[in-house]
C-alpha cells in the first residue's frame, strides 16, 4: 500500500471529535472494495463488514479513530476569534499557527502571538493559557460573528508529507495511520478464507471520550476486538523508558487491559514473520480505545497495537512508513485462523 498517498489524502480532511463527516466520508470509499458492506453508524462511526459465511462465526473488531485533535470557537473580541480545545491541545504549540476555520465556506486564520520585540524575560518564559489566545481571522467583529457562528471548529491548516526517507510528517496521524494500517491489513486478506466475521471500525471522538468506539461496540456484540493506535516515539529530550523506536516494528501491548492469550498470539505471530516488533507494558488505561471497548457488554477479549509516534498531538506528528506496513503484516497474520483460538476468550 502506499501509504504516502493515503495519508496525504486522509490527512488533508478535517475531522476534529464531533465533526468527523469529511474524512468519514473519504474511508467509507476506502474501504468499501474489501467489505461486504461499509455503513455510517448513528454516532458517525464507520463500520464495515467481511462476514466469513461459517455460522456462529466470532466477531472481531478492528479499531482505529478518525477523529484529530482541534478547537472550538467560543467567542468573538474585536474581530478575533475565542476558542476552546477538542481534545488534549498543549496551549505551548498554539502561537503564530495555521489554522482552518470550519465555517462555511472554510476561513484560514492564525493564532495571534506577540512578537519578542515587545515581550518582557518573564513573558518569554511564560506558556500562555488557552483562554488567553486570540485567532486572527482578519475580519471585523461583524463580519466574524455573521460568518463564524460560535460552536464552529477548528483545525491545523496542514497536511502530511515525506520527510527523510522514511518517515511521514503531518497532523492527524493520530490516527489515521492506524486507520490506513487497517486498510493495508483488509487489502492483505482481501482472497483469503477467514474464519471470523471481520469488523472494521473508524470510530469517532476517541479524542473527546471514546463514544464512537463505544456505541459501535453495541451494535457489533464482538467477542474480541483490537484497537489500533499510537503510542509515544522516541526523540533525543525524552526518555527511553517512556518511547519507542521508530522504525524498529509495531508495538504489542501487555497489561491489563490487553487479553493474555492475544498479546501471546501476536508476539508469537511477530516471532515466526521474523518481524522486529516492541512491548509496551500498561499497568493501567492503555490510553486507547482498548479500555471501553474491553468492559463493552459482556466483556470482550482485547488487545492493543500500536504504532510509534512522535510529536503526539501536534501538526508535525511523525510515523516511520516501515512501521505502518509491518504493523498490517502483523496484524493481518493475527486475524488468520483466529476462529480456532477464540472459545472462552480468556
């Protein structure tokens, strides 16, 4: 798959928690030609569906949010745009960035910063609170009310691209690399016999509280499920105990909220394909999808795999495209045969 191309596609859509309809809409066409049927759910969620023909079959879900990180409009002052975060939005990054306002039609804005000419020591060391920002949309305080009503979105005006060789910059990468590792994955199987019923879910608002992948899990009743996400890549200013390598392989989960037996098939799997791959330990909430999803219903056997990431939660996320590729080898090899594995999901 080229990953290049998909993620410069899914990327440049906006897609902030709640407002995912754009790039939802992109993934139902990118994944329809390896479903059976491909749907939009009542919360915006997109499900699709391989149904393997074998009665009783077990239920798999793939998980992988489309939602990004964005703001919210609160306000006007003066022409300037008041604003609130969707998501986890570090306020340090905020000053002098480009944003898209999601009006209708779409306004570029920037968020206002002081220049240091004018900045006092103690300001220049001092990180901004949200509430104290300003966007410059470059209109009037009339023009900015009729045109941006209060409750419009915003995000990051960029897309994604190479850099280096090997790696993928851009926003939104959290998540839809994950989503485009599911695609890849689907496209792996696309002639083969499978012995589950193939779920495979773009869920929403994983950034806000998790609701799409939750109420999906309602409708599906799957008897396991793996969640698909980042987790934090290594840069030289943070620590090795908390990041992983880029480009050394997917990372499998381990802890409580990651089934036993899966993590054991999935490290096994990795081992066998002679594939570099990473363990996580999580002593507690993965951070993901994986921790609603596992108490969903009766209970449903889980697991986490992970793409490292860096930058999380910026413009310039950064995937290595090796990563993303074997992570859909892995993946894929994980949903091969899993029928035989599936009684008692313990």
């Amino acid at each position: 798959m080229d990953y290049n191309e998909i993620l410069k596609q899914l990327c440049a859509l906006s897609g902030p928690s709640g407002f995912e309809g754009p790039v939802a809409a992109a993934a139902v066409e990118l994944l329809r030609p390896y479903m059976d049927e491909v749907q939009v759910d009542r919360m915006g969620s997109v499900v699709g569906v391989r149904r393997c023909g074998r009665p009783d079959a077990p239920r798999l879900m793939l998980d992988a949010h489309l939602d990004e990180i964005g703001l919210i409009v609160t306000g006007h002052e003066k022409g300037f745009l008041r604003f609130a975060p969707l998501g986890g939005v570090d306020p340090r990054m905020l000053p002098d960035r480009e944003v898209l306002v999601l009006s209708q039609p779409p306004v570029p804005g920037v968020v206002a910063c002081l220049p240091p000419h004018i900045q006092t020591s103690e300001d220049m060391d001092k990180a901004r609170t949200i509430r104290e920002l300003t966007i410059d949309v470059g209109l009037s305080q009339e023009e900015a009310q009729r045109r941006i009503p209060i409750g419009t979105p915003i995000v990051y005006r960029t897309g994604c691209q190479p850099i280096g060789d090997k790696l993928l910059c851009g926003k939104a990468l959290d998540d839809r690399s994950c989503f485009a590792v599911l695609l890849d994955t689907v496209r792996r199987l696309a002639h083969e016999e499978l012995d589950v019923d193939l779920y495979v879910v773009g869920s929403v608002q994983e950034e806000t509280h998790s609701t799409g992948a939750i109420t999906a899990a309602f409708g599906i009743v799957p008897q396991l499920c793996v969640a698909v996400d980042v987790t934090h890549g290594d840069s030289p200013d943070v620590s090795k105990d908390k990041t992983f390598s880029l480009g050394s392989g997917p990372v499998i989960g381990v802890g409580p909220n990651c089934t036993r037996w899966m993590s054991q098939r999935m490290e096994q799997i990795a081992k066998d394909l002679e594939l570099d791959y990473q363990v996580e330990v999580m002593a507690g909430h993965s951070g993901t999808n994986a921790w609603p999803l596992q108490v969903s219903g009766e209970g449903v056997a889980t697991a986490v795999l992970s793409v490292p990431l860096r930058y999380m939660h910026t413009p310039v996320e950064v995937v290595h495209a090796d990563d993303l590729e074997n992570t859909a080898r892995l993946l894929a090899a994980f949903v091969r045969n899993l029928g035989k594995e599936v009684p008692g999901c313990d």
